[in-house]
C-alpha cells in the first residue's frame, strides 16, 4: 500500500517526532500517548515510523508481509508497540474512545489518545458510533486524525476533497474539527498544539493526496494496494530528491509525565459469596447484576459498559455502588464492543459489556478482531432464546452461542441458577481472552448451595441415580425443564434419568459426558435454547 502510506507521511512524521509523548523502550507503558492505526493497510509506514525511532533496524522493514515475520500487512499485538490488530476498516475510534475514557476518568493522567482514520473508512457506520460517543463523554484527551486523500480502493471517496462537509459534520457531533494542508509541516505542528488546551475532543481534517510524491501517480485512481512496479525506480529517485539533509539524524522525542497510576486487575472476587436459598427462584440476569456490584465493591477497575438496556441486563446495579464506572453506550452495539477493548488494553481496566445477547450479533466483527487484539472483555448477553417468546423473535438470541464459540479466544458460560451466575462473573473476571456469559429472563430454580465450587470446562451433575436410562444435558431455562421433566418421568412413569448442567459451553467436560453417558447406557439428550447449527 504505498500510495496509501504517502498520503500520511508528514502525518505521521509530525505526530511521533513532534507532539506524541512516549519512551521508544517502552512503547506501550502506562503514561505513553496513544496511537491507534484504524487505516490498517498502511502498516508499512507505522513500522518505518518505530524504526526510525529506534525501536527496532531498518533492516527488518525489508521482511515486511514475509512468512514467519512479524510486520504483517495489518498490524497486530504481535509487535510490542502495537495495542489491538488494524484492518477490518472502521474500528479504531472505538477502541480510541475507550483508551482516551479510561485516561481522562480513572486514570486521570495527561496521556493523550490519537486515531488515524482513512477517508474511505468514514463511510463505516461504526466510525459516527464513536464520533457520537466521543462528543457527547467529552473526551478532551482524544484527537481523530482524518487522512482526507480523496480516493477509496475503487473509486473516489463520497465526499472526495470537500473538506467544508467533513468539517461541519465533525462539529456537529461535538469536536473542535480543524481542517489541514496534510502536507505542511509547520501547519500540522500548529493543529497537534491545539489538541492540547481543547475541551473537547478534536479532530484533524488533512487535505491529503494519494501517492504523494510519486511522478504519474500521485492523485491517481487505480494504485490503492498496488506495488510501483516498474515505476519503482522512478519513484524513489523522486522521493530521494526532495531530501534536503540525507545525514544521520537523531530524533528528539517527548519523554511522557509519568503520571498515570498503577493498576492491579489480578485476583478479582466476590465482595461476598453468593447467598441465596435452595428453591427459590432468581433471573440469571438479575444474578449478574449483584455479581456486578460485588465485583465492582471488590475492585475499583471493575467497570461496567450497556447498549441502553441496563434495567433489563440488570447492569444498573453499578449505579449504586459507583456510578462513575457504569458508561452508557446508547443503542450502537458495535462501538460498545470497541469501547470496551480500548478500555481493557493495557490492563487498565476489567471490563463488562452487556446487552440482549442477540443484539451482540452486531458486533460480531468487533468481537473478531477483538480475539486477534488479545483483548479480555466479557460479554454478558440476557434475554437468551425463545423462553422471551411473547417479545417474538427479533429479540431471540439463537445464534449467540455458536457465534461465541467461534472466537478462538473465547469462553462460553451458561449458568443455569443465581450461584452458577455469580461464579461465572467472577471466573470470567479472571480469564484472559473473550468471555460470553449467557443470561435467561425468566427465573430459574437455585440449585446449589452457596458454597458450591465451580470451575471453567467443570460440569456438574445435578440429578443422579443408579438406575438412569439416559443423560439429559441441559443449561440456563432448558436446566429448569429438564429437571422438571425428569421429575415427572420419575413420580409418573417410574424413569429416571441423569442431568447434567454443563456450566461452560466452551470448553465442554468431554470427559464428564462421556463418563455419565456410559453409566445411563450410551444414550444422551442435549436440550438446547438456540439453533441447532454450533450450539
């Protein structure tokens, strides 16, 4: 991608030899600015960056897209400098938004956070997600740079070079917009120094072309992603005569404040254990909800995040123990994802995000690269199934499950009772990758004792005897049916099976079915509140 990379050289020259703040030996410490590359594809000039600050030789900048080589042709953590993996366009302000919130409202610190978004990409629906999220949290501390260089991969952008449109929408969604020659030097210092003494956040227009630079290519439709070719040459003679000093030059970079507290997201419990009583019958959701608060009361990194449903997640409950870390997200499920893995990078946070668990389908592709991202975030979806039937079907979740299972990283919860929903909060507190906690709306039974153990890929058996004909397995609402049936297969027909609660749909105890299955005479029953297709 050069043309793209051309189009944002002096960007990036003055934001990392210029204004950002940062130690090139610790890329990714607690007081550094932040820099996140939404545009992806043009890695290459991120990595020409880091080397030019020394961080690592130029050399390596020859294995670039190499098998077995780290600079890939979108970045990932990976690279020690890199905080989440780039390239499905659109998903940086996110991201952004969430590292800047976490500095400027629990790490109180100086750091700023800034985000390089491709004019192609503003096209995403999820970009004007964040841009609303970042006006109406008046995040001071983020700066959105736009590389307006007016072509997309196919064709001109929307709005090409009308810089008087993007600036009136950039302010209408609250930021202080600053339109730029991306090509001036001393104009983008000037722009960067206004980010600082803003009240709100700011974002950097630059006019910019495409293959800057580069003789008979420059401006030109047709080279997104292309190699130069043959014109190679020509290119860099070009390029190498605009140097006006081609010595050695050493690069004064702005040491950050150290200023930012130190965090300790390790060992997250209960405030208290789960108290409740055999028989009685509580939510899921509403479980989760009093995990929450106690999680909350426990640490004070633990935060939570909701799409506007909070008094149906029963993530309201933060409200009560601290309202500063409960953040509302509205109805925009995609940059609720984005928010979160921005405020769980570098272990600033524990973050909770919860919703209808069918409205996370949305935000499926945040989730994905979330995965790549190495980020832990968990996921807690209510209103699971068809148990919700009378709400009709857009408000099922029946594909929730397999689309969690799908994440590499992730793990799958399914309690089936409050005590269950309790541990799962907690586990999932501590477990690195994704977590999905699926939550149900109706009330279910309590089945365990308070001081019941539970343990991830640890099912348990909750009806048993020595004369079983079959294994029923069945999790959150179909644990309640199953029990029920069972108890009259019991009382009228005089058959017993087995029920077993699998607590984790990922990773299952292969070893406990098969071993109960075995004991009720090979047959086995899933009762399932989802899909038949990866559940």
């Amino acid at each position: 991608h050069p043309t793209s990379c051309a189009s944002m050289a002096e960007l990036m020259s003055v934001l990392f030899f210029h204004t950002m703040r940062y130690r090139v030996s610790d890329p990714k410490g607690a007081s550094a600015d932040r820099f996140i590359l939404s545009k992806g594809h043009a890695a290459p000039i991120l990595y020409a960056v880091w080397a030019e600050a020394g961080l690592f030789d130029k050399s390596e900048l020859l294995n670039l897209r190499k098998i077995g080589n780290d600079l890939e042709g979108h970045p990932t953590p990976r690279l020690n400098f890199i905080d989440v993996a780039t390239g499905s366009l659109g998903q940086g302000l996110s991201v952004a938004c969430g590292m800047a919130y976490v500095g400027q409202y629990y790490d109180k610190a100086d750091y700023k956070t800034y985000c390089l978004i491709g004019d192609g990409e503003s096209a995403e629906g999820s970009v004007w997600e964040a841009l609303s999220f970042a006006g109406i949290k008046k995040l001071r501390n983020l700066c959105a740079i736009f590389d307006i260089n007016r072509l997309g991969q196919s064709e001109p952008t929307a709005f090409q070079h009308q810089m008087d449109v993007y600036k009136a929408r950039l302010e209408s969604f609250g930021f202080n917009a600053l339109v730029v020659d991306g090509h001036d030097v001393e104009a983008l210092c000037k722009a960067f120094h206004e980010v600082q003494g803003s009240d709100k956040p700011t974002a950097i227009l630059a006019k910019t072309y495409k293959g800057r630079g580069f003789p008979g290519i420059e401006d030109q439709e047709n080279w997104h992603g292309k190699p130069l070719g043959a014109k190679a040459a020509e290119v860099v003679a070009a390029l190498e005569a605009r140097i006006k000093n081609n010595g050695p030059t050493t690069a004064k970079i702005t040491e950050p404040a150290d200023d930012t507290p130190e965090v300790d997201i390790t060992n997250v419990t209960l405030a208290s254990a789960p108290h409740y009583t055999l028989g009685e019958k509580i939510a899921t959701r509403a479980a989760y909800g009093t995990a929450l608060a106690k999680l909350a009361e426990s640490c004070p990194r633990v935060v939570a995040l909701d799409g506007d449903t909070k008094n149906s997640t029963f993530s309201n409950s933060m409200l009560k123990v601290d309202p500063s870390r409960y953040i509302e997200c509205f109805i925009a499920e995609q940059n609720l994802i984005g928010v979160g893995i921005g405020l769980a990078c570098r272990d600033r946070a524990v973050v909770f995000c919860s919703t209808f668990a069918a409205f996370f389908t949305r935000a499926f592709d945040q989730l994905r690269m979330g995965a790549i991202s190495q980020t832990n975030i968990n996921c807690v979806g209510s209103h699971a199934g068809i148990s919700i039937g009378e709400d009709g079907p857009s408000q099922m979740a029946l594909e929730d499950i397999a689309m969690f299972r799908s994440i590499p990283t992730a793990t799958v919860f399914y309690p089936s009772d409050a005590v269950s929903t309790e541990r799962a909060c907690e586990l999932a507190a501590n477990t690195k990758g994704i977590c999905f906690i699926r939550t149900s709306r109706p009330p279910t039974t309590v089945i365990y004792a308070n001081d019941e153990k539970f343990q991830i890929g640890k099912a348990h058996v909750v009806r048993k005897s020595s004369h079983d004909v079959a294994l029923v397995i069945g999790a959150g609402i179909t644990m309640e049916e199953a029990r029920n049936a069972a108890e009259s297969l019991a009382t009228e027909k005089n058959i017993n099976v087995r029920i077993l609660d699998p607590f984790t749909i990922k990773p299952l105890d292969n070893e406990a079915i098969v071993k109960n299955a075995k004991e009720c005479g090979g047959r086995i029953v899933v009762v399932e509140d989802h899909y038949p297709q990866g559940g």
